[in-house]
C-alpha cells in the first residue's frame, strides 16, 4: 500500500477511532508519528503515547495542523467540537471524515465552512479486529478524496460506497447490526446448553458455527438461501428447526429491529 504523507487528526479516540489509528499503522498507511489521537482525558492514552502516536487534549490545535480532519465524537458531543475548531478550517487544505451518525454533511458544512469537503463513513465494532463493515459516503467530496477515504478504511475490514441517503440505514444494518447477530450467537448458545452442552462448549459451537455461515457467503458468493437448501432435507430435523423459529416471528422481527434502529439513529444528533 502506498503511503499517505500528510498528518490526520482523530478527534476524540474512543474505540473508534483507537481502532482505525492503529489499523492506518499496522497497514502502513501511515507512520504512528503521522497521527494525532485527541482525548479530554489524555491519561488514557497513555499506552499511544508509547507506541510513536501524538496525543493532545487541544482539539483546535491539532485540527489546525493535520490535512484529514476525523470527527470521532459521539453526534450528542458533535456541535461543541465544531465550535472550537470552525475557525482554524482552511478549505483548500483540509478534508473532513466525520463517523458520527445521523449528521449529515451538509449539516458539517453548516457549522464549519459551507465550501469544506466532508465524507461520512460508518464503521463498527469489527474495527476493533480489523473486520469492519465500513459504509462510506459524500454529497461534494472529490473522486480522489472519496478513493483516500476509503483505501484508510479498508485497512480496518471492508468498504462499501452508497449514497448518503442510504446511511442512517447503513448505521441500523452494519453498525447497530454487530449487536444483533451477537444475540443471535447468544440465544443459539443459550439453546446448546439446554439440548445438553456445558455453557462454554455451546459458545464456541455457536460461534464457529456463525463464522462459518458467514464465510460460507463471503467465500462461495451464494446467496443465504442456496447454503440453506444443501442443509434442508424433506422431513429432516433443519427444516422442522427453521419453521418453527419462522412460526415465532424470527425474521420479522430481525427485520424490525433493524427498520426501528434505523428511526432512531437518524434522531441522535440535534443540529441546534
């Protein structure tokens, strides 16, 4: 990969954006002196101070001297940090990555510079492993800024490109979504236990056997319902197993769950 050679500001380093400026480094993307991480409180970033990163509590500063700008505050803490950076923000010079849900880029543009190139990108947890689903979107960026945006998050799992319209539902499917396969392992393992495996024998069945249905997808690039078929026999115990969990509103509910996240994360951020 070839290396980026400006400087990137992440601004406000929960596990976010830890994970990314770690993911940047570990793909050689960037050198950790390259990087900025800031925190109110800097004490715990104490173990990136060791590892070559820069750590400030000054958002304005390192904001003024990076050329990517990444917002990884959450959208309830978005408009304090606008406020103190807005008037350092040079136009022709710097871009801005915004991970925070439901703001938009207009409304970035709104409280910064309304002539600023702004990308949305939506990770999720996986980051933390270098496996997330990162959706990534603008309304004014360039080509080439966009294709930056994107090679940065690809070194922390994969990238999909939408439109922007698309990502506060992007948000309830990939980001929100981590929590809900996670119930999913947790109820197939708390269905192990009571068919007669110990506790942790059932997670690790469930877990592995998750991972192999998605990798099923991922690797064979067939759809759920091919897999499905080579597992369903006529009268076989798959099927009775699978009807039953239909009967009891299984996809309905997922389907739910992900259209309600959706509302609500469009709610999160007040723009006044």
């Amino acid at each position: 990969m070839t290396q980026y050679t400006g400087r990137i500001a992440i601004l406000g380093s929960g596990n976010i954006g830890i994970s990314l400026a770690k993911g940047l480094v570990k793909a050689n993307y960037v050198k950790a002196d390259q990087v900025t991480l800031t925190r109110r409180n800097l004490k715990k970033l104490d173990e990136f101070t060791a590892m070559g990163f820069a750590v400030s509590s000054d958002n304005t500063a390192v904001a003024a001297a990076a050329d990517i700008i990444v917002l990884a505050v959450l959208p309830q803490q978005l408009n304090q940090l606008m406020e103190q950076i807005a008037p350092i923000i040079d136009v022709k010079k710097h871009l801005i990555i915004s991970v925070a849900s439901g703001v938009s880029c207009a409304d970035i543009r709104k409280k910064l510079n309304g002539q600023l190139e702004v990308i949305r990108a939506m990770p999720n947890t996986a980051i933390a492993i270098g496996q997330s689903m990162t959706c990534v979107a603008t309304d004014n960026a360039s080509a080439a800024n966009v294709e930056e945006v994107s090679r940065m998050f690809e070194t922390v799992g994969a990238v999909v490109k939408i439109n922007e319209d698309l990502m506060t539902s992007a948000t309830a499917l990939c980001a929100c979504g981590i929590a809900f396969f996670l119930r999913a392992i947790r109820a197939a393992s708390q269905g192990g236990v009571e068919i007669g495996f110990h506790a942790d024998e059932a997670l690790k069945m469930a877990v592995q056997t998750a991972k192999g249905a998605a990798d099923l997808l991922l690797k064979m690039q067939s759809h759920p319902e091919q897999e499905i078929d080579k597992v369903t026999s006529p009268k076989g115990c798959t099927i009775a197993g699978l009807n039953e969990m239909e009967h009891n509103g299984f996809s309905s509910s997922l389907i739910k769950g992900i259209k309600l996240s959706a509302v609500k994360a469009g709610e999160l951020y007040t723009k006044e």
